[in-house]
C-alpha cells in the first residue's frame, strides 16, 4: 500500500538535506532506493552520479538553498514546487517529481526549472 504522507515527507526531507544541508551522500543513503534514475541531463543516472553532482554544486555555490513553496502527492509520485536560490546566480523557480518504490524510497526523479525573471506582465510572482 502506498504511504503518500510518508512520500511526500521523504521527498521534502531528501531535498532539504541534499540541497540545504549539502549532505547527498547521507540524504542517497537514507531516502534513495536500489536504483536511482535520473531524467536531469546535467546530472549523470544513478546514485554516484547524484552524489558528484551536488557534491560539486556545494563547493561552486556555497550558501545555495531551496525553499519548497508547496508539495502535490499522487499514487507513488511526489512534486515539490521549489524556489531555489543559487548564489551569484539566478533564482529558479523549480518543479521537482520523485517516484517512490513501494518501501518509500526515492528511485526516479525528472525537474524543470525556470529563472525568476526581474519583472513580470503581472504581480502574482512565481510562487
């Protein structure tokens, strides 16, 4: 039986970890699954290649940080809507999808992301 709370926690918790606390090989460690694929064409597939990917991102952008605005939680999908600061860069605005195993592990993960722009044809923002 699928666990979306559960998902759904996990899915935040492995980013802030990864992400915020530039821990990847303890949030692989405790949130992946055997295999872990990923559809990012900048990050090699795979749980090394997850690990190298923001191991290396920690050193280029210290003080990076993502702040989940909200989450969205379907059968053994979890989306995180995401606003991530890279410093001396652009913010994005990030859509993250997880797809859980049946154990709430993190096997499979796809992202899009888009620049916060510096004004808008509207004042809604972009989160």
């Amino acid at each position: 039986m699928i666990d979306i709370d559960r998902n759904r926690r996990n899915a935040v918790a492995f980013y802030d970890m990864m992400f915020n606390a530039c821990e990847p090989e303890r949030a692989i460690e405790r949130f992946a699954g055997a295999d872990y694929i990923q559809h990012n064409p900048h990050v090699a597939s795979g749980k090394q290649g997850f690990i190298d990917y923001f191991k290396r991102m920690a050193i280029e952008y210290p003080g990076k940080k993502v702040i989940v605005k909200r989450t969205v939680a379907e059968g053994n999908l979890v989306v995180l809507h995401c606003h991530q600061i890279w410093p001396g860069d652009q913010d994005y605005a990030g859509i993250d999808i997880f797809r859980f195993d049946d154990s709430g592990k993190i096997v499979e993960h796809w992202d899009v992301l888009q620049t916060v722009p510096d004004s808008s044809a509207h004042a809604n923002g972009m989160f």
